[in-house]
C-alpha cells in the first residue's frame, strides 16, 4: 500500500474514518515535486555546513520548508535550543533525577495517557515515546516552577519527540517555546492567552473591519475558537504536515506566526463566515475553518500565510500586546472592585 493511501501517516498518526484521500492525492502530486526541489535545494545549501544561522537566504528557505530528514537539525540551530544545551550540559539529567510534587506529577501522567490517542508511537509498547514524554515534561516542570505543568505542553512536547526522538533536544526546544518565543500562554492565571487573543482581535480588527464587525454583532468571544489554536500551537487543529510547516516558521520569526496563520484561516473562509446568522452558526463555522483541502495543502497555506496578512511588524504586534495587557488588566481590577462593593 502507498504512503498516500496508507491508514497511517509518515508520523505515525492514524488518518481518521473519514479522511479524504482523494483530495490528498491530489494535494500530494504536485506537494512532492515542491518537497523534491527544496530538498534538492537544502542539500546544496548544507554542503559542509555543521550549523545552520539565520539569514535572509535560511529565512525563506525555511517559510518554503524544511525537509523532514533536516527539521530536527534546523529547528535546534534556528531557534537557540542548541546553544542552550551546550551552556547547561548535564542540566537535563539533573532534572530527570529529582522529584517534583505528588499533584503535578499526578497531572503529567494523566495528561500523557491521553496524548496522541491516534498515535502508533504513543499507543505501543514498540517503540514507545511515553516515558521520554514523562520525562521532558517532569524535568520542564522543575526546571521552570513558575509554570509547572500546564496542559498543551504534552502535545507540543509529544510533537517535537516525533521529529527529534532525543529527549533532551525535545526539552530544550520546549524550552525555547515557552520561555523565549511566546507570550506567556501557559502561566496559570491564563493572562498571557487572554492578551494574545484580545492581541488577535485587534489584528482582526485593522485588517479584516467587516469580518470583525460581524464576530462582535454575533457575539463570539475569540477565546471560543483560539484557545486551542494557541495552547496546543496548532496540533490536533490543522493536519500534521501543516503544523509543522507553521512551527518551521515559528522557530525562526516567533510568535508573530500564530498571529499570521490565525488570520490566514479566518481569511480564506472569511465568506463563509459572514453569511452565518447567528452565534450559533458562527461558532460552527469556525471549527469546520480548521478542515477541508485549503488547510490540507499546506504549502498555498504557507504562502497565504505571508501574503494575505500584510506588514506584520514586531512593534506592531508589541504594541498591540501592551495596549492588550493594559485592557485586560484594567478590567480585572474593576471586576475585583464591583466585587469589594
């Protein structure tokens, strides 16, 4: 059986009941003419070279994709996870040897039972990513108390085992994530999501007005249909080769991608979206934007992703970050004082 019309994906994911394989096919016959010519482009690229730095040529190679055999490599070398392993060699063992409180590890292990249900590598005993994930995920939870275990870090810590199959490389990288790309998503007040969504409307707002007047008249709160998106970086949202193509991307620009791809989604189905009538309908709406060939093909995803937003400046989303940590902050306090009354 091919790898097209396998019942398992190259990742080991099993592709559900439904799955459409014809618009698959479709999508792969031209995507693996694209996968051959970067790969033949990386390839001359990474002739003699032992670490790849960031530039404008790595830049767009790496928005065009990196091939699977290279991900790993590139990823630690684009996003500083390989220059933190060499300045705390020996840290993460250290980690995996001490203990952590009953609670917390209590929620790990939970949380990995039901991780990639879907998933070969995680479902059986052969070749089983479990106790490598428990072990990523005890030693982050020591090495950064303020978060903790937060849920979302198993799927993304459970991702990068797929790709890095190094325990140690997957827990720096998860490292990088959360400490250095991204507004704080997973600190236990949730604050740091709250403003990246209050972030996203506002990004809707200036440069999709119509589709922006249409969620406030249905009354959708942007938590309803983002959270996930955020936690879990895309993973179990999008399909898999898309997921990674955004993370290629994330690893090198940062966290202004999640914003780019958001609006990428609500972008191309933004149609779709105005004709619903009520919340009800919209909320629907915007899980079904998640699924169907435009998500699948993730290489015009990508492309769109760079095109349709526009100027996306760091200041920008900077200042649209501080103007929404002053919002949410401000109201929070008049929560707190309605309630002193």
């Amino acid at each position: 059986m091919s790898t097209i019309q396998s019942p398992v994906d190259e990742y080991g994911f099993h592709r559900p009941d439904d799955f459409d394989y014809s618009s698959y096919e479709e999508f792969m016959s031209s995507y693996l003419r694209v996968l051959a010519r970067r790969a033949s482009r990386w390839d001359r690229f990474m002739k003699g070279v032992n670490k790849v730095r960031k530039s404008r040529r790595v830049k767009r190679f790496v928005r065009k994709g990196v091939p699977s055999e290279l991900r790993a490599q590139v990823w630690v070398d684009i996003s500083g996870a390989r220059k933190k392993m060499k300045l705390n060699r020996g840290k993460y063992q250290q980690l995996t040897g001490e203990g952590l409180d009953e609670q917390t590890m209590h929620s790990i292990q939970t949380d990995i039972d039901r991780t990639f249900p879907d998933n070969i590598h995680f479902t059986n005993r052969q070749n089983d990513l479990r106790p490598a994930l428990y072990n990523v995920l005890v030693a982050y939870a020591k090495h950064n108390p303020r978060i903790g275990y937060c849920q979302g870090l198993n799927y993304i810590a459970g991702l990068m085992l797929l790709i890095v199959r190094k325990e140690e490389v997957a827990f720096w990288l998860l490292d990088v994530i959360v400490g250095n790309l991204l507004p704080d998503y997973y600190s236990r007040d949730m604050l740091g999501l709250q403003i990246e969504q209050e972030a996203l409307r506002q990004v809707v707002r200036v440069k999709m007005p119509d589709l922006f007047d249409h969620i406030e008249k249905m009354g959708v709160s942007y938590t309803i249909f983002s959270t996930k998106w955020f936690i879990c970086l895309f993973i179990d949202v999008l399909p898999i080769e898309t997921v990674l193509r955004i993370w290629d991307c994330l690893f090198y620009e940062g966290s202004k991608v999640i914003l780019r791809v958001s609006l990428t989604l609500l972008s191309l189905h933004k149609e779709e979206l105005l004709v619903c009538q009520d919340f009800a309908q919209l909320v629907t709406a915007m899980k079904e934007i998640t699924k169907g060939p435009s998500a699948m093909d993730c290489h015009s995803f990508m492309e769109h992703s760079f095109q349709i937003p526009g100027s996306f400046s760091r200041k920008w989303i900077r200042d649209l970050r501080k103007a929404a940590a002053e919002k949410i902050t401000r109201e929070h306090n008049e929560r707190e004082q309605r309630k002193t009354k």
